[in-house]
C-alpha cells in the first residue's frame, strides 16, 4: 500500500511537470524549462568593470542598472515571494564580480540586514538568499555572516525620501553584534540590491568603522537610473 502511494504521488508529479512546464518568468517561453530563460538572463547588460563610487574610503562595486528584466528579477525576489530568483541574481552579480580585478580573495559577504519585524513579514531577507547562492558559486573563499550587523529601527521605506531625510532616517539604524572581534581583520563585502543615493551604504560603513572594522567593501546588484 506504502508503495502505490508511492508511485501514485511519482506519477502525478511528473504528470503536473509535464503540464506545467516551468515557463521563464520574464518571456513567458517554456523553452528552457527555467524560471528565467538564457536569453532574458543575457538581456541585462553589465556595467563598466570598475569601482562604481567610493563612499568614505569603502570601494563600491555595482553590476547593472536597474531596469526592465533585472528590476523585474529583483521585485519579483523580493516583493512576489519568487525565492528561486535569488540563483539567478547572484550569478548575475557573480559574473560581474569574475571580471572585476580585486586584490582582495577572501571574503565574508553581509547581506544588508532588514528589521525583524520586517524579516517576519516577508518571510526571508532577499539578499541573504542571494548572498547563499552567490557564495555556491564563488566557493570556499567567500562566507556568508548574517549575523555580524542588526537593523535596530524600524525605518520608513527610502524611495520616497529626499537624501537629507534618508540620512535621518538610518540614523542609528545599525548595530554591530557583540562578538565581531574575529571578523574585524577581514574584508567585509556587503552585499545589497539597488544602490540609489547610497545612504544605507554610507550608514553600515560608518557603524563598521566605528567599531573597528577597516577592510569594507560593497556590492550592489544595481543602482538606479539617476544616480550615475
Ligand atoms: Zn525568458
């Protein structure tokens, strides 16, 4: 009985595959089978490989812009609960990084923390699952620490903010973990999707900086049309 069970529950998944071909979220083909076909995937154009901004000695790296597929990927990760997207946002970003001359080769990726509260409503922080997946990719000399750097405060969406109002917005906003001493000797990435003034940036870097962190670094996925 366990076993036709069994096979009942086999055969009806394939039977459903078979149906619902997974189609590319993007195109809607079912070509691929994938949530985001290669030809959308390679529509995303990459930036210059350069440092895209310095913001208070931290070297700020940033892959595209934000616009038609990636910011598609990105709100649908992050608003339309599409958590198989955080692979292909992060290979995105990894592609990028391979290209990209850093010095540097070990890494201890912070995904930019959201309040708890926040966190519980959404169910995941979407850069922490992007963070996992690139490190997959880029191997053992990358971790991911989650916990190294708390969101504090509840702070009102930034999009709608002018920059002085952002800037008094995150204000003390970050907090540092108590037990941080082993990471401040290495090279901390953060990691975060849309750099638009960069005042969340600005913030951690400057909380990091206070508590004796000195190798900081940032990369973003994208920064919105205006800022560059
Ligand atoms: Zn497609």
């Amino acid at each position: 009985m366990v076993w036709y069970n069994y096979l009942m529950i086999k055969f009806l998944s394939q039977l459903l595959d078979l149906i619902y071909k997974k189609r590319c979220y993007f195109c809607r083909s079912t070509d691929s089978g994938n949530l985001m076909c290669e030809n959308c995937f390679e529509s995303i154009e990459f930036l210059p490989c350069k440092i895209f901004r310095n913001i208070n000695g931290c070297q700020v790296f940033c892959a595209s812009v934000y616009k038609d597929n990636l910011q598609k990927l990105i709100r649908g990760l992050k608003y339309h609960n599409k958590k198989e997207l955080a692979y292909f946002q992060a290979k995105l970003m990894y592609e990028y990084w391979k290209k990209l001359t850093v010095s540097e080769k070990k890494f201890v990726i912070v995904p930019v923390p959201l309040y708890s509260k926040r966190e519980k409503q959404r169910g995941y922080n979407h850069m922490l699952l992007v963070a996992h997946e690139f490190a997959k990719l880029a191997g053992e000399n990358y971790i991911v620490e989650n916990n190294l750097i708390k969101r504090i405060k509840n702070t009102k969406p930034q999009y709608k903010l002018s920059k002085a109002q952002r800037e008094q917005n995150l204000k003390n906003a970050f907090e540092i973990t108590k037990n941080c001493d082993k990471f401040k000797n290495k090279n901390i990435l953060i990691f975060d999707d849309i750099l638009t003034t960069g005042s969340t940036l600005e913030e951690m870097i400057k909380v990091f900086k206070q508590n004796g962190f000195e190798n900081l670094y940032a990369f973003t996925t994208s920064c919105a049309k205006h800022s560059f």
